[in-house]
C-alpha cells in the first residue's frame, strides 16, 4: 500500500503545545475531525528541518505509522515556536479503535507514541 501523505491544515486556535507548563519539546496530539480523518497537531521545534510533508503508513487496523521523509538534507532553517497541523484520510482497512500512532523522523532518533481513541 502506498503511503497517504498528509495534508497541511490550519492549526486550531484553541491549540496551544506550550501552556500548563510544558516545555517545548511537546509530542505532536491527535484528534478526530470525521468518521475517517484525523488532525495532527505539532509544533515545528521537532526535527522537521528540510522534511517534507509526514506520509501515513497503515500497519494494522489499529496501528498506524506516519514518517517524516528528509526531502532537503541541506537544508538552513531558522527555529520558530509555531505549530503545525496536519490532516490525514484513513483507508477503510484502518477501521480498528482505538488506533496506535508511531510518529518518526528521518534520520533522527526521535520516536513518538500517541492513541487515537
């Protein structure tokens, strides 16, 4: 099955990584907006520099993977603390809940986990 690469979408007003304390290297979130698509919210802090957009890989019906491709390995980025939000349409064979979510970076060791009940 070929990968289904997200699609850049508004970030929510209402999202706000850093509050309550956090520090700022928050894991990305996840929530449903329909029956079949789901958001990702993150901020840009992670190691995006030079990815290109996250490509979503099902595992199982109820794991998903989604990786950060480096499209850019020279890239030059200047850090800023904005979020980012991505949206992804599920295959019908994705049809398990709550859902698994690896998030992973190429060529970095950043690796992070979330459920999508």
């Amino acid at each position: 099955m070929r990968p289904i690469i997200g699609v850049s979408v508004t970030s929510p007003e209402d999202y706000d990584p850093l509050s309550a304390g956090a520090n700022d290297d928050v894991a990305p979130s996840f929530a449903w907006v329909g029956d079949s698509r789901f958001r990702m919210d993150l901020l840009n802090n992670r190691p995006l520099c030079g990815a290109g957009d996250p490509e979503l890989v099902v595992e199982s019906p109820t794991e998903l993977r989604i990786r950060f491709p480096i499209v850019d390995p020279n890239a030059i980025c200047i850090l800023m603390l904005a979020p980012v939000s991505f949206e992804f349409a599920l295959p019908a064979v994705a049809s398990g809940r709550p859902l698994a979510i690896t998030v992973t970076y190429e060529g970095g060791p950043q690796v992070d986990a979330a459920t999508l009940a």
